[in-house]
C-alpha cells in the first residue's frame, strides 16, 4: 500500500457546526499558499444533529471522521 504524502493538515473539530464550518472551510481555501503545496482536511465530527456535514459537500480535500462518542477528550 502506498502512502501518499501530505505536506498540510488541517483538523476541525465539528459538533453542531452549521452556522461556522463553511466560514472555516472558505478561509482555508483563501490561502494562497495552498497551491504550492499538498494539503488535507480532516472535519471530525463529534456526532453532529445539525446539517454541518450536508453543508460541507462539494468541498476538495475534505475527509469526514465520525466519533459517535461526545465530548472533547473524544
């Protein structure tokens, strides 16, 4: 298996987000020193009721994490 390299990841903690993962999302995008490099994003989700995920379609580099345990530690 190989493994692909990563130069960027960014990690957002997601739980009933919808009202500011989208301004999150967009204000990556805006860097423009994302095109000199390989980057991910990594939205974990901490068992969100609200459309955060929905909100995040279309979205490049975007992968989804689901904790279903609640809370910060998790």
């Amino acid at each position: 298996m190989e493994i692909s390299k990563v130069d960027i990841s960014f990690i957002l903690p997601c739980y009933n987000a919808s009202k500011t993962i989208k301004g999150c999302l967009d204000s990556i995008y805006s860097q423009t020193i994302l095109n000199r490099f390989s980057y991910e994003i990594l939205v974990v989700d901490n068992n969100s009721v609200d459309d955060s995920l929905e909100l995040i379609n279309g979205y490049s580099h975007v992968k989804i994490l689901k904790e279903t345990v609640q809370g910060r530690s998790h």
